[in-house]
C-alpha cells in the first residue's frame, strides 16, 4: 500500500508540474505600444499593425514613427520648424532587446531619420553619426536627399521670429497638432515644439523603442538634444523594460532619464512611478522657479507590460494601444 500511494502521488505531482509548464508555455503574451503626445495615435496604427501579426516591436516602432516623419506639421520631419539659420535639421534613436542601437543627430535633407538611426545601428560599429557624416551615410545606404518643406506655420513662425530673433520658447504648444497655435497669435514671438517617442513590447516579449525629432524652434545650428542619446530620450533593458522622453532635451539629458527610469522599474517600481520619480528629480537638479518655465514627460512599459507615464506641467498626454479597437489617448499626471 505504501509503494502505491508513493507511486500515485509522484504520478500526480508529476502531472501538475507538467500542467504548470504547459501554462507558461502557452501564455500569450499581449502586445502593447505606446507614444508620445496625440500625433502618437496615428503612428501608433502604423506599429499595431506589424505588432497584431506577430512581428517584432523594433520593426514596429521604426514603421509607427516613419507615420509622424512624413506628416505636415511643426514638430518632426523634414516640414518641421527650422533653426535660427533657416536649416531643418533632424534627430533620431533606435533600440531592440538586445541592447543593439544606433542614432543620428543634426542629420538635413533626409525623409526618415529614424531609418537611418536603424542602418547606424545594424550596419556600423558605432551608435551615432551626426552631421555630414551622417547624411553621407545616408546616401550611401540608398536614401535619397530631399528638399525641406515648410508647413506653412512654419514658414510663417520662422519669418516672424526673425523679427527680433529671441529664444523664448513656451511649454506645451506642440502637445496638439492639430490645434497648433499660428504663429501670428503667439505673444512675444513665443513657440516650441516637439518630439515623438515610441516604445512597444511584442508577442515575443521583446522590448524596443525609437524616437524621432526636429529639436527645438529656432535653435543654434548644430543643437542636439535629448532624442538621440541613448539613456536621454530612449533606453531599452528587456529584462526590465523601456522608456521615452519628451520636452526640453537639455534637463533630460543632464538626469540620464530614460535611463533612469528603467532603472527604477529594475527595483520593481510600477513605470509610472518611476517616470514620475524622475520629473521629480528634474525638479530637483533645476530648482523649482526654473523648472516652472519648461515642460518634460517620460512613458515606460515594463516586462509585465504595465505602462505609465508623468510629466513635469499639464498638458502632456501619450496614446497607447494594446488591441484593434483600443488605441487611445491619456492626458498625463504631473508634478507642478
């Protein structure tokens, strides 16, 4: 009897532990991609699309993000608002799981920077060209040299600045597109604009994410911000999970964000904690009264594909989609 009831109840543990892996096993994994501000809706269905057939997230934030490059407003691409010498010039970043990426900074005349940021990082040693030599690249690779179009708030906002030519940048005129301010109707010559930033986890449970920008209105020539560093705007850990950011380069840049808001998700903080812990820090390195006078967010997914985002100021939002029916647009908490 003894014998029997050893061999039935290893028969039976046996079999569950064989149930359990069948489970893990089985589990789908539910893709997800998210992007900043409400041109991310757009870009989003573009990435869906390669997402809801099994493809891979790097795939998909590089053709979501081309969306946005091609279309006619003031924020990304080649009709977007110039720098202070009249010139577009673009900036870009991509990441997989597997820690490979490649960027381009101040890169002019090219239609889809992000494409390029992606042939740096499969075809080069290096992770970011910038300049001439990154157009060079470009050309070599068979992209070919566009000429800028202005959008026509644009064109307007670039003569108008050149009136009295002073740096003074407003927060959150770039978060609606399609209700963008013209230019005659901001006071004091004030403008900004913005960024796209884009990360997904796909079927695979594979993280990676893109990000793609004009930079900033008006800018001294040769002015790179955030978007192409890589632990700036756009970090991937697939162990963990991925971020983006948006909003004024330079105090992004100097907290590492993206960075370190994967970093705290490691420690098992939800991602919109830890984007809100690093706005939080931000504040901190630029004191608050200063702080006051910009506008930063970040969003994040983390291997479970819990999502989140937190912005300095009101007015940021990002969309997520996570079905064919569900793609939609979430106004950001903030801090200030």
């Amino acid at each position: 009897m003894q014998r029997r009831k050893f061999i039935e109840l290893g028969s039976l543990g046996f079999m569950a532990f064989s149930f359990s892996s069948f489970q893990k096993k089985t589990t789908a994994i539910q893709p997800i991609v998210l992007s900043t501000w409400d041109a991310g809706i757009n870009a989003n269905k573009a990435a869906w699309e390669v997402l809801r057939n099994g493809g891979k997230s790097i795939d998909a934030v590089e053709k979501g993000v081309m969306v946005t490059e091609l279309e006619r407003n003031c924020c990304v691409g080649l009709s977007a608002y110039p720098d202070r010498d009249g010139f577009v010039t673009l900036d870009a970043s991509i990441m997989d799981e597997n820690f490979n990426c490649g960027a381009v900074a101040c890169l002019q005349r090219i239609k889809h920077p992000i494409s390029v940021a992606r042939r740096v990082m499969e075809k080069t040693p290096h992770v970011l060209l910038v300049g001439e030599g990154a157009q060079q690249f470009a050309l070599s690779e068979g992209f070919a040299l566009e000429e800028p179009i202005l959008s026509d708030d644009a064109t307007k906002a670039y003569k108008n600045w050149l009136k009295k030519s002073e740096y003074k940048p407003i927060i959150n005129i770039e978060h609606n597109q399609s209700t963008i301010l013209p230019p005659q109707k901001l006071e004091n010559n004030q403008w900004n604009h913005d960024t796209i930033g884009m990360i997904a986890l796909d079927s695979h449970g594979n993280l990676s994410g893109s990000c793609t920008t004009s930079g900033m209105a008006f800018k001294m020539h040769g002015r790179v911000g955030d978007s192409p560093i890589i632990g700036a705007g756009l970090f991937v850990d697939n162990e963990v999970g991925a971020a983006t950011s948006t909003g004024q380069g330079e105090d992004i840049i100097r907290i590492a964000g993206s960075h370190t808001v994967v970093e705290f998700m490691r420690h098992g903080i939800h991602p919109q904690l830890a984007c809100k812990k690093v706005v939080e820090r931000a504040v901190k390195a630029k004191g608050i009264e200063k702080a006051k006078e910009i506008q930063i967010g970040f969003i994040a997914i983390n291997k479970k594909g819990e999502y989140g985002g937190y912005a300095l100021q009101k007015g940021f939002n990002y969309a997520v989609c996570t079905a064919d029916n569900f793609n939609k647009l979430i106004n950001s908490k903030y801090v200030l």
